[in-house]
C-alpha cells in the first residue's frame, strides 16, 4: 500500500508554506502529494509547484494527483490536455481524478445549464473520451452528455495519464471498474472499502478486467491536537459539509451523493436527528458540538498524536493508495499541518500495517 498526504485550502497555508510542506513530504517518505479542486486556485498548476519542491528533496520528486477534478468546469478535451501536459512535465508522476461533483443535485445542474443530465451518464462520457486521448487514440465518440469526433490529443508522446473515478454509490463504482483505472473514495469506514471493492470487481467483470487492476484510492481525514476536544470540533465542522450537505435534504436528496453514502453505512438516524437541530435554527458551532462521535471514528481519526498512526492504519484497510488528508485544529500555521504529517508518517502507519 502507497502512503500518500493530502493538502487542501481549508489549511489556509499561502504558497510558501504549502511549499516548504511539500518538501517535507517528501522527507517524511510520503509516497504521493494530493490535491482536490473546487473553483479556488487551479489543481494541476498546485500539483507541478508540490511536485517541483519534492524535487529539491527526492530526484524525480514524487508522485502527485487530484481526487478529484468536478468535471462539469471543463470539457473532456481539456482535461486531457492539461492532465496530459502534467503528465509530461512530472516524467509521468501524475494521476488525475475527475468527478461528478454536485451534479447530482438539481440546484447544481440548472447553475450550469445542464437540468437534466444524469450524473452517471455524464462520468461515462467524460471517461470514454479522456482515456482514449491521454492514450494517444482517435476519438469518434456520441454519448448523452458529450460528444467529440475525429479528434486526437496533440501530445507526443501520448501521456497515459491514469484517470481515477470519484465514486461512492454503486454505479459509480461499477463505471470505475469497467473504465477507470482507479477509484478514488471518500470518508469510507473499512467496511465500506470492502463493499466497494465488490462493486468496482463487476465493473472490471464488466470489460473483461482482472479482478484488482483498478487501483482504489481514498483520503483519510486525521486531526491530532493534545486538546482531544478541540481536534474533535475541528473535524466534524470538516465532515459536516458531507455528510449533511448545505442545506436539510429532501427524502429523494437522501438517496444521492454524500448523504446517500453515509446513510448506507448505517447513520441515518444520527443525521436525520442533526437535521431536526437544523430545521429549528441551531447554528454550525451548535451542530459541530452535536455531531455523533461514533460517526467520526468510523471514517476518520481525531485526538492525540500518538494514537494516529495506528488509527489511519486501521482505517486504510483494503486500499492501494492510502492518503493522510489532513484536518489541522490550527488552521493557518503550518504546525497544525505538520503535527498531522508527521503523527501519520508512512514509517509510524507501517508499524501497524497487517
């Protein structure tokens, strides 16, 4: 299993800090240094400058990725021109992630002109099309959602960028298996991760791959502080926004996404409560404060330092590529990052691998 680290702008970290993180990434022996994207600061340009800092570190420097790209922000063209000249630039050290973002919400889909695309339908598209031109192929393809005919990616050598699949619901992971080459998860307890990897395998029955070439990938939120309390607040504000989503979901909102993923792993009683707080007016400090604990300690890690590693361990079971995303109780300094990335370095975490 590759140990990677996680940096996102929720750390609140300028580009030197981020930097001289990367850097010590790579000194910690972090295999892999992942980034997501929203419509903030571009992620393939932070993914070449935490690439290039590895390099003052390790020749080559290591590998870097995205999990995951929303793709309704560029065409499948794009993707695989900028993921390509990524790929180029690295020597082949980079994998992109796309995803379906909020498209599975009608409020997301109607901001972009988009009210009646189907999630699903529209991932299959943009898979078939990038993975044909990062290899190098002539594309003449028709699908629902998008189109592109006669067209080839104009990177010579072909990049062979490998595309990773955001995927959490059972569809979704099937098309991972069927077309991506990896599957990046999300907020998983292990359970989850075995349940996923027998949706990915009818996928991969699917096309006629061998059980396991699609690599499975996910971010494991960690947060460390002395203050076990403080740590606890910092990550469930961190998980709010997923499990309950913005605003109180309608019953057919529940079936979808990140709230449909959390129910499925047995929580809905504990988020419906949650919900009933919201309806009434309670605040985000308040729902922080009356997040369930047992919800947190099934996909994630909060307290001390010294407890990380092994919790991360536990929690990385079944994956390929295990990646310490990183929740800072101090989010501005880079000593709040740091106590993470060391607390859940690869050489403390494979002290407790099986």
């Amino acid at each position: 299993m590759d140990i990677g680290v996680g940096l996102d702008p929720t750390l609140g970290l300028n580009l030197e800090q981020q930097f001289e993180l990367s850097r010590e990434s790579a000194r910690l022996g972090f295999q892999s240094i992942w980034t997501p994207e929203g419509t903030g600061e571009d992620s393939y340009h932070m993914c070449l400058m935490r690439w290039a800092a590895t390099c003052d570190v390790i020749e080559g420097g290591i590998e870097t990725g995205i999990a995951v790209s929303p793709v309704m922000w560029r065409s499948p063209m794009a993707f695989a021109m900028t993921g390509g000249t990524v790929s180029k630039m690295t020597n082949g050290k980079f994998i992109m992630g796309i995803g379906a973002g909020g498209a599975y919400r009608p409020d997301v889909r109607k901001s972009i002109n988009m009210p009646n695309v189907s999630a699903l339908s529209m991932m299959r598209d943009y898979l078939e099309i990038i993975t044909q031109l990062v290899q190098g192929e002539k594309v003449n393809y028709e699908g629902n959602v998008e189109t592109l005919i006669n067209s080839r990616l104009g990177i010579r050598p072909s990049p062979e960028t490998p595309v990773y699949l955001g995927a959490l619901g059972p569809k979704m992971l099937e098309l991972a298996g069927e077309l991506a080459d990896g599957a990046s998860l999300n907020w998983c307890a292990p359970e989850q991760i075995a349940w996923s990897r027998k949706k990915i395998e009818i996928g991969e029955n699917k096309s006629g791959r061998q059980k396991g070439s699609v690599k499975v990938a996910e971010y494991i939120r960690i947060c460390v502080d002395e203050d076990e309390e403080k740590a606890r607040i910092a990550l469930a504000k961190a998980t709010m926004h997923y499990a309950l989503g913005p605003v109180v979901p309608t019953d057919r909102e529940r079936t979808f996404g990140y709230r449909a993923h959390f129910e499925r792993m047995g929580f809905a009683s504990e988020l419906a409560a949650l919900d009933e707080m919201r309806k009434k007016g309670a605040s985000n400090d308040e729902v922080a404060e009356a997040f369930p604990e047992n919800i947190l300690r099934s996909v994630a890690y909060f307290g001390k330092a010294e407890n990380a590693a092994s919790e991360f361990a536990r929690l990385s079971e079944g994956l390929d590529n295990a990646i310490v995303r990183v929740v800072s109780s101090r989010p501005g300094t880079v000593e709040g990052t740091l106590d993470v990335m060391n607390a859940c370095s690869p050489v403390e975490v494979r002290k407790h691998l099986k």
